[in-house]
C-alpha cells in the first residue's frame, strides 16, 4: 500500500473549484484507481471539499474524515454533505456521501485556537437551539463556570445530529431543521467572502441564529424572555465585522439564491420555543431586513 500527503492552503477561499482542479489532477497523476482511499484530514473546508472530491473523482471513490477543528467535529464531517463555493455563494455546488469512516480525537483541539473553539461552539448552540432545551441550559452554565468541556460537546453535538441525518439523509424533512441560522448565516458569509474579508462560520451561523430567532420572535413561536437568553450566551462571544445598516441590502440579495429556495421564496427554519423548530417557514423580505437591522444596530 502507498500514500501520499496532498495539502492545500487553509482558509475558506481554498472551498473552490481551483482547489478541485489541483486534487483531481494529483489523483490522476498517482494513477488513483477506485480502490483507493482519500483521508480528508483537517477543519471542515478540507472535509468538505475533500468529500466532493473523492465522491466526484472517477464516478466516486471512498473517503475518511479526521476532523481536527471542534466545527468539523461535532458538524462538518458528519452527516454526509459535502461541496465547495463557486461564484461567491456558499457551498453552491456538492452532493450527499457519506464518508466510509470518521474518527474523532479530540485532542487535536490542543492546537486550535479561541476563536476557532469559539466557532465551533455554534453550530453546538444550534443543535441545542433546535433539539435540545437541556443541552442549551448545560452549554449556558459551562459557559457561566468557565467550564467546557469540549469530549462532552462534541459526544452530544454527534449524537442529535446524527439521529437528525439517519431519519432524512437527503434533507427532505427533518434535516431542515439544521439550517437554522444558516439562511442568513451563509448570507453574510457570502458577503464577507466578496468583500474577501472571510468570517470563521460559526460567527456568521451565530449572527443567522440572532436575526432568525428575532424573526421567531415576531412572529410569535418563541417568547421574548427565550429570545433575550439567546442574545445574552451569543452576543458576547460572537462579534463579527460591522456591517453597516446601509448594506443590509446587499446581505439579502444572496438569500435570494439560497439552495434551499423553492420558486425563489425563501424556505426558513425558525425556532418554536427553545429546542423545538419548524421547518419550511416562510419570511417576508421587511421581516428579514428588519432582523438585520437589529443585528448591526446591537453590534
Ligand atoms: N458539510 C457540513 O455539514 C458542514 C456543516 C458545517 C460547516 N461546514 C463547512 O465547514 C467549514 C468551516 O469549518 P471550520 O470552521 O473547521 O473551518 P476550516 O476548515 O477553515 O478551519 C478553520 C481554521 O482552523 C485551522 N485548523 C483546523 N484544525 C486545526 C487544529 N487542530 N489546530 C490548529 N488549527 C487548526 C484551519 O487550518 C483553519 O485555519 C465551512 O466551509 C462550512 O461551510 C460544513
């Protein structure tokens, strides 16, 4: 048996077709057969991106997940989706395919820094925010004590979403609720990357998550005191790069191409309470500007 170590650069930019371009080229290179093996080690762009490769590489050929980012842990490299970014729109190409393997150490995180923890801490927010009402008051009291203890967030985080992603691999229901924060999220992740200012995801997801629960909010599924417990863990560890009022517009113009849009009509998955969703909500286009703009004005 052979191996060879393929790198490339870190960063979102690197989700790309170019990147393909070079991988599928190696393999070809390596004379790859479909036997063969890509280990997709690293935070959940390589995840991502390696998946789509392995998957597309020769009608398909397997792939293994070694996430080291706690996002690509308790997240990414679970669930089977895999893609990259084409055209400034987030993950606007990919497919589902499981990875054959995906193995967790968790002491990789040694050498992740803050902010990254902290990002990855969202998308654990989010599981919580949309399954789990305990599972959000044990993250608000570890953050309280100073006490995270990420083995046991990231055990968690894998098992809801993993329940979530056997019922409804392919997203036609359930998964859905996933997207909670996501809407709005990649929107302002799209933003930053045209602005080639790129934000960790899971401040973007955590900004999506503030706005979506104030749509929640007015439109009466979850009580202002549930919204106000939402902003109090999110706000203080999740700052992005302001966004100022006057460019709301162009966040919302890349709703408009949203991958989960049916007939263009914005398709959200908003909270009923905390640790409940509802999947498939529609949102006029005043209510999402007028999330945003509570987002920017409490920035
Ligand atoms: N497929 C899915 O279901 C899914 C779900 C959520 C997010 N995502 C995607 O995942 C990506 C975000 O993942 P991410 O936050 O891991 O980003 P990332 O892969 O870009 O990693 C973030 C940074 O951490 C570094 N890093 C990773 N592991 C490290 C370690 N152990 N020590 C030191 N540095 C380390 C990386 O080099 C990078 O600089 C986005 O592209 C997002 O769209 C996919």
């Amino acid at each position: 048996m052979t191996y060879t170590i393929l790198t490339v650069k870190a960063g979102e930019e690197s989700k790309s077709l170019e990147s393909c371009g070079y991988l599928w080229g190696e393999l070809s290179n390596l004379k790859m057969d479909r036997n063969g093996l890509l280990i997709n080690l690293g935070g959940g762009m390589i995840t991502d991106l390696g998946g789509f490769v392995a998957s597309t590489f020769k009608r398909g050929i397997d792939f293994m997940n070694i996430p080291t980012s706690l996002l690509a842990m308790t997240d990414a490299a679970i669930g089977g989706k895999c893609g990259i970014d084409f055209l400034q729109f987030k993950n606007q190409i990919g497919l589902f395919r499981t990875a054959c393997l995906t193995v967790v150490f968790p002491d990789f995180l040694e050498t992740l820094n803050e902010v990254e923890k902290k990002s990855g801490l969202a998308e654990s927010i989010k599981h919580a925010l949309i399954i789990d009402v305990d599972f959000f008051h044990e993250i608000n009291d570890k953050l309280r004590n100073s006490n995270i203890l990420y083995k046991e967030i990231i055990r968690k985080s894998i098992e809801l979403k993993t329940a979530i992603v056997t019922e409804d691999p392919l997203e036609q229901h359930q998964r859905k609720k996933l997207n909670f924060g996501h809407t709005i999220g990649h929107a302002l992740e799209s933003y930053f990357l045209e602005q080639k200012s790129t934000i960790p995801h899971g401040f973007a997801v955590a900004a999506g998550m503030v706005c979506e629960s104030y749509i929640s909010m007015k439109l009466g599924l979850l009580q202002e005191e549930d919204f106000e417990s939402i902003v109090q863990l999110t706000q203080p560890l999740y700052a992005l790069p302001l966004v100022e009022v006057d460019s709301i517009n162009n966040v919302v113009k890349y709703i408009a191409n949203d991958k989960k849009n049916i007939n263009q009509k914005h398709q959200f998955t908003l909270l009923n309470g905390i640790g409940d969703a509802l999947i498939n909500q529609k949102v006029s286009e005043e209510l999402i500007v007028e999330s945003l703009t509570y987002y920017c004005n409490s920035q």
